[in-house]
C-alpha cells in the first residue's frame, strides 16, 4: 500500500476517532483508541445476534423440503407413491 493511501485510511479512522495520530518529526504515530472500538463492537454485537438468528430461520426454513424429501422416499415402496 502506498503512503498516500495508507495516510487516507488513518485520517478516516482519525475523523471517527477510532485512531489518535501524532507527527513526531517525519514519524507519524498512530494509537488505536479503544473506548470508540469497544462502543462500536458492542453496538454491532446486537445487529450479528439479529442476522444471525434470521440466517438460522433462514437455513432450517431452506431444509425443510429437503427433509420432506427424504420422508416421501422412505415411506416409497418398489417405486409405488402410498
């Protein structure tokens, strides 16, 4: 990654406060703030249970004509349909 780029994604991290720089001659240090971080994750932590859960509903709502495949076959006998 180039410098300019580099520059860009820590200024947009310094605009939501999630990173404090400071120039130290030609050395820009960068320090990640963790409080900002924290709120942030446990502010997403409620949106990944929601997603989560709906996937989950998702994933067993998609299994079940799967499921109900496999209950027509075995209720099939020498290919006759009851």
């Amino acid at each position: 990654m180039s410098f300019p780029a580099a520059s860009k994604h820590v200024r947009v991290l310094e605009r939501a406060r999630l990173v404090r720089r400071r120039v130290v001659g030609r050395a820009h240090l960068c320090r990640i703030e963790a409080r900002p971080l924290a709120d942030a994750s446990g502010w997403l932590e409620g949106y990944r249970r929601f997603w989560e859960g709906n996937f989950q509903r998702l994933d067993a709502l998609l299994d079940e004509p799967k499921t109900q495949e496999k209950e027509v076959g075995a209720h099939t006998v020498k290919g006759k349909h009851p």
